[in-house]
C-alpha cells in the first residue's frame, strides 16, 4: 500500500482528519477550521485500509527529515546510493482516504462557518491547505539500515539508531537516566497526508478568472451583507509533494525546540538531584541550576 504524501516529521494521530482546513499542514497547531456540519458527508466518502504489521524503508535527508519512502519491496536501484536508512515496522498502518476530494471540499466549502474563517483569509491574501488522505503508523519501531553485500543483494542489516542520529526526534533512541539499557520508542501518529493546496479571492461575478487559477476546483459564495454584490470564490488545487512538504519544514524552529528539551532536561536532572538525600541546600552541585522547565516547552510522545 503507497502511503500519502510522506511527511518529513510525523504529526499526533488527533491532529489531523480528513475534511480539516489547516493554514500550514505540518502545524497544525497554528490555525485551522475542520466543519461539524458536514462531518458526516466528509466521512461518508472516506474509504478505509488497515494493514497489520506494516514494514517500509525510509530515506532521511541531512538534516533528519524523513525524503522518501521505498516500500518494504524495495528497488534495489533506488536505494543503493542512499546513505541515511531506517526500516520502519509498525503494528497497525490505517489509511483514510477521501474517494470524492471534490465533493468533500463542496461540503466543507457549503458551511457558513467555514466560509467566514476562509474570508478572512482572503482578506489577507493567505493561501491554506484540505486534508483529504491521512496514513498513521500504530506503535511504529524505527531502526537503523544498511545494505548487506554492499548492494549486491537487497537484504539489510538492522541496528538500533545510534545516540544522536539526525532524525525526527519523536524516533530517535531514548536513553535512561536511570543507567538501564537504551530502548526504541513505539511511536503511534500520522506519517503522511494527501494535502491539497487551496486559495481563496473575493471578486465579483463579472470579474474574470486569471491564468493561475487554471488547474483549480471552483465553488462561489456571495458575501452576506455586501452592498457591491462580492462573492468568496474558494478554489481546490493539486496535491503537495512528499518534497514540498520536506522543505516546509522550519529547521530553524525544530533545532530551537531540540536546545529547549536539552535545558529542560538539564532543569529536570537537577529537580531529581535537589531531591536527593545524599545533597544538602548547599551543595555547590546545586548552584545555577534551575528546576523549572522552559515554560513554553510542549511534551513530545
């Protein structure tokens, strides 16, 4: 099974659903809209495809986003020069996949709170997103892959992913604080999305479409209370790359997030050490740590 537009970091499964609007599809976090009313008619056209014990092979890129994804039946030519592999095993993989993107942009599109919330987009000029395909991994283990017989064959070793592996962090090795043995977290969430672009303009009937708007699905709207007879045109595009989802990644933010879970820790690791009885108040081992975490710190499963 061919997995969504694979994201290069995976997103919390209660993110994201089909039918939701999002302003940025890999923060969802940020701002998005997703209809009540036309809940039932966006799910009613969803199919559904389960796969127990799903295996894939992923390609990271250098600076730990996940590229591409090669299928557990991998071409061999695809794969021999890439030099950042992990095999990824997971419990459950599920798709929700939208089998009328049109009919479900319509329904969304029909809701007058929808309508308000893309308005004001438009105002601003802001283009947004359509979830209409989601693949979430349940308890998914990533490992570290080689191939053997430096590519004569296209069997792989696996190991565990290695103490600072430029990776997603959310799969990357988690070592204890406590000296027992490193272990490969399970992670359950969504791993690609079939995300299509959308954009939004308030004209007027008599205006004319303009080149870039070839290739859209247009539905129109009147502007309630509009003296000038406006209406909302609310267009549905193509699909986003595996790629172009890749480079939408703010690097920048994440390695900022990274420092803030290594202070957080530090902070945590002195709490721990405030609290033992082997210290007294003043211990210099003690001074200029902070037990308190940054506040703006979110927890990562």
């Amino acid at each position: 099974m061919v997995l969504h537009g694979l994201l290069p970091k995976p997103l919390a499964a209660n993110d994201v659903i089909v039918g939701q609007l999002l302003t940025h599809p890999l923060h969802p976090e940020r701002d998005g809209f997703y209809s009540q009313q036309a809940h039932e008619e966006v799910d009613e056209l969803n199919d559904y495809h389960i796969q127990l014990r799903y295996r894939d092979v992923f390609s990271v890129d250098q600076e730990g986003r996940f590229m591409t994804n090669y299928g557990a039946k991998f071409d061999l030519g695809r794969i021999y020069r890439q030099p950042n592999l992990l095999t990824v095993c997971a419990e459950q993989m599920i798709q929700r996949t939208s089998m009328h993107p049109r009919r479900a942009f319509e329904a969304v599109c029909s809701d007058p709170e929808a309508q308000q919330w893309i308005y004001e987009l438009a105002k601003e000029h802001k283009d947004f997103f359509m979830v209409v395909g989601v693949t979430e991994f349940k308890n998914a283990v990533f490992k570290r892959a080689k191939l053997r017989d430096a590519g004569a064959s296209n069997l792989l070793s696996e190991m565990p992913l290695e103490k600072g592996a430029k990776v997603p962090r959310s799969i990357a090795r988690r070592d204890s604080t406590l000296g027992a043995l490193s272990t490969e977290p399970h992670i359950s969430g969504v791993f690609g999305m079939d995300i299509r672009r959308c954009m939004a303009r308030i004209t007027t009937p008599a205006e004319p479409h303009s080149l870039s708007d070839i290739g859209y699905h247009w539905v129109y709207y009147d502007v309630p209370g509009s003296t000038s007879k406006e209406q909302l045109m609310i267009g549905l595009g193509g699909a986003l790359k595996a790629n172009e989802l890749r480079l939408m990644l703010d690097l920048s933010e994440e390695d900022v997030q990274t420092n803030l879970d290594a202070i957080s820790q530090l902070s945590l690791d002195a709490l721990s050490a405030a609290a033992s009885p082997m210290l007294r108040p003043h211990s210099p081992a003690l001074r200029g740590r902070s037990p308190s975490p940054h506040p703006t710190l979110k927890a990562h499963s």
